[in-house]
C-alpha cells in the first residue's frame, strides 16, 4: 500500500477505517488500528476528528462503484458511436446535422408502447407534432412524437386496421384510416379527431390509402381526392368532403396491398399478389404501364421526389435529368422476393437493390434526394444511396424486438409566410415555384422519421 499511496493519503485510510469500525461498534479493533497506526489523541486524532471521518469510506466505496458503471456506459455509448461513424457516408458522419444527408441512427428518441397487437401503419400530421398509429386491436392512437406522450386513442373500426395517412382540403387536414372491416374513416384532428366520416363500398379488406394532391399552385399536396386500395383487386378515388365514390379503377388480378399518387397527384402507382406493380392516370383510370420482373408478392411502392433526378438519372444512363417540374418519373417498388427495383416509367428497371434477409414491408425516398429507405421484417432499416448506383451505405440492425411493418418520414414544414403548410403526410415538393410570382416556396426538411413494428411499439428517431 505504501508504493500505491502517499503518507498523506494513507493516514487519511487509516483515519477513514478507525473511524468507520468505531461507528459499527467495533471499538477493540479499532482501538487496535489506532495503536499500529500511531493515531492518538496527541497526533490529533480525537472524537470530533473521528466523528469527521465517520461516513469517508463509505462514500469512497459507493463512489467508485457509481463511477465503475459510468465508465461501462460510456464504453458501450462509445462502441455504439464509432459503429456508427465507421459505418457513415463522408457528409453525414459531421457533427453538424445537414437536413440534406441526415440518416436515422441509433437509439430511437422515443419508444411509443400502448397498443395491445402489431402495429401496422404510422403516419405524421403534417404541421403539429402528432404521429398517429395503426394496429391490428382495431385502435388508433394519437402520439405527441416529442413528448412520447399518447394523446388519445381513437376507437370506431371493427377489425384490424391496416393503414393511416393525413391530408385533405387545404386549411382542412383530415386523418384517413383503412381497415379489414371493409370501410375507411375520416378524422378531424381540429375537433379532438372525431370521426366526421365513414367510407363503404370496398368488397373485401382495404390495405392502403393515401390522400392525392391537387397540384394547386400555393398548395400543391393539399387535396380533397384519396385513393384506397383492396384485397377485392380494385382502386377506389374518394371525395373526402362529399364521402363519395367517383371511380373505381380495375386491372390487378389479385389483391392489391400498396398504392401511392405521385406529387401532382396525376399518376398512381399499385402493386400487390399478382407482382406487377400498375401506372394509373388518375384522371382516366388507364393503366398507362406494368413493370414486370418481381417474383414474390408486392408490399411497398414508392414515387422518387424530383430532387432525386439527378442521382436516378446517372443511375439510369440519362445524358440529362427530367425537369424538376415534372413527376412520377422515377419509382420503386419491393416486396416479398426481397429486392427492391428501381424503374423509370417507360417501364426500365434500372437497378434491383439486394441486401434485406425478409420480406421488405415499406420503402421511401428521402426528402433530399440522395438516399433511399427500407424496412424488412428482418428487423433492420437500410439506407441506399442513390450516389452510388444504389450502393447499402447503412444498416440499423434490430430496430425493433420483432418485423417492422412500416416506415414514414415527417412531412417538409413550409415556411414561406404566405403559403400552405398543409401537406399530405410524407410529400412536400422542395422549391416549388408560386404561379403568383412569390418565388420559390422555402421547406425546410424534418429529420424525423417513425417506425412500426409487430413488438407493438413505434420508435421514432431524430436529428
């Protein structure tokens, strides 16, 4: 001991232990202690001294063991953060967050837990902090994302419910909801989320919807038109302020489990059993394109924004991209065979994306264009980007306890003063132009993004 400690520091020992033995009721051997280490009143060791280093080594011992579990905590945050920064792309592993490259990484901001069964679908309001979710108890739940607080839970579905999205007339956001029980619903999120609207005419199970833009110069994701698809094979367009149906598109020959408009809101992708995703014109209901080439059934299609022309464009060979004015241009779809593909829509798949273990359940672009995400019931997100022909840049391994059903990105907010910042849940068209003269609407991404899962929790990461 007197190699490792000073004589101060081992008279300060000795003075800790005799006083800690003597407030135990151990006065023999302490007074032993005493004599061996030379501690007497005359060297100024008496009570009140005593009474002074009555409590130091106690507090010496719980001190080290608190700072043991610290350093263990810091050991694994810090294994956590160099995974993550040998796993980064050049410009996202910066300390400073750019909206542009932000990915999600390790741990979620917040683990949602309430629902009873799998939650199969999350969607963002477009303006407040609510994040609603989707379960197969026939439930929906109201999340405040930034506090992990459930806000409400809304009840009016008979079975399970498959899928939510937000939208609507512009000033009017709405929250829809799909459900094995045949029907869709309307919500009104100004009025506690009542349910202003019920939706029957689909023969079987509705496994997706989504709210159309209008396109509408100011607004252009604002829209009083939703799309539904079903395991009856059909497509149904809505009009969600009257509650009635105005077209019914047929052509797939099996169930039909995912559809998406692109951001005018003038095409509409499908996919689902039959494996051969469809390209509808909204307006006449012709299917102006099948792509063939997948093996399994069809879960997930997606809309490449325009902001990713210029990556998809080299991807594909283009001397040139398409006009950033122009949408449905590119797209993707994945499903059950694991792949995902990557199309123009002349019907070219220009790159199959391989590297989840399972069925791929959801896909999406990110805002900025360079990144595209997946989710799997292999339990893992991965991001491709779009740089690199495709390249898998990042792998967030058991996101959830069990597969991920779902994948959504917080809508753009828009901050031009004189704007709409109602927008359909998950699309927002960076730079778009006022007819008016206004110069370009100014959107700032949200870096955050939700997930489901069949654990029945949400998780939801942010920059």
């Amino acid at each position: 001991m007197s190699q490792l400690l000073t004589s101060r520091q081992a008279e300060e020992l000795h003075k800790s232990m005799v006083a800690y033995l003597l407030s135990i009721g151990m006065a023999e051997t302490a007074a032993a202690l005493r004599q061996e280490a030379r501690l007497t009143d005359a060297e100024g060791f008496d009570d009140a001294t005593a009474k002074k280093y009555e409590t130091l080594l106690e507090k010496k011992w719980t001190s080290v063991v608190r700072l043991q579990k610290k350093i263990m905590d810091l050991e694994a945050k810090n294994h956590a953060l160099q995974q993550e920064l040998d796993n980064a792309t050049p410009l996202s592993s910066n300390r400073k967050i750019d909206p542009q490259t932000w990915l999600p990484r390790s741990p979620p901001k917040q683990t949602l837990a309430g629902h009873k069964q799998p939650v199969t679908s999350v969607a963002f309001h477009p303006v407040f902090s609510d994040l609603a979710s989707a379960s197969e108890d026939g439930t929906i739940r109201i999340w405040d994302y930034e506090l992990g607080e459930c806000l409400r839970t809304l009840k009016g579905h008979t079975r399970a419910v498959l899928d939510l999205d937000f939208g609507g007339p512009r000033g009017g956001t709405l929250l829809a909801s799909c459900s094995s029980d045949l029907t869709i619903r309307l919500w009104d999120p100004s009025d506690e989320y009542k349910n202003i609207r019920t939706l029957p005419g689909h023969d079987h199970s509705v496994s997706s919807i989504r709210f159309i833009p209008s396109g509408a110069a100011g607004a252009p994701s604002s829209g009083n038109l939703l799309v539904s698809a079903s395991r009856d094979q059909t497509l149904r367009i809505w009009d969600v302020t009257t509650g009635y149906c105005l077209k019914t598109f047929r052509g797939h020959t099996e169930w039909v489990r995912a559809v998406t408009p692109s951001l005018d809101g003038r095409w509409l992708l499908s996919a689902g059993n039959d494996r051969v995703p469809r390209l509808w014109d909204t307006n006449t209901g012709e299917v102006k394109i099948t792509f063939e080439g997948h093996e399994q059934f069809l879960e997930a299609v997606a809309f490449a924004p325009p902001s990713s022309y210029r990556y998809l464009s080299d991807l594909a060979g283009y001397k040139k991209p398409p006009p950033p004015q122009s949408h449905g241009e590119f797209l993707a779809t994945a499903g059950r065979d694991r792949v995902i593909k990557i199309w123009d829509n002349r019907g070219t798949c220009h790159k199959t994306l391989v590297g989840h273990d399972n069925w791929i359940k959801a896909i999406l672009f990110h805002p900025g264009g360079r990144y595209l995400l997946s989710v799997s019931e292999d339990k893992a997100i991965r991001c491709w980007d779009l740089s690199q022909e495709g390249k898998c840049v990042k792998v967030i391994s058991d996101v959830h306890e069990h597969f991920i059903t779902d994948i959504r990105w917080a809508p753009d907010m828009n901050t031009q003063v004189n704007g709409s910042a109602n927008e359909t849940n998950g699309s927002s068209i960076p730079g778009q132009q006022d007819d008016k003269g206004g110069g370009a609407a100014t959107t700032r991404i949200r870096c955050v993004i939700a997930t489901a899962s069949v654990d029945l929790n949400v998780r939801v990461f942010a920059g």
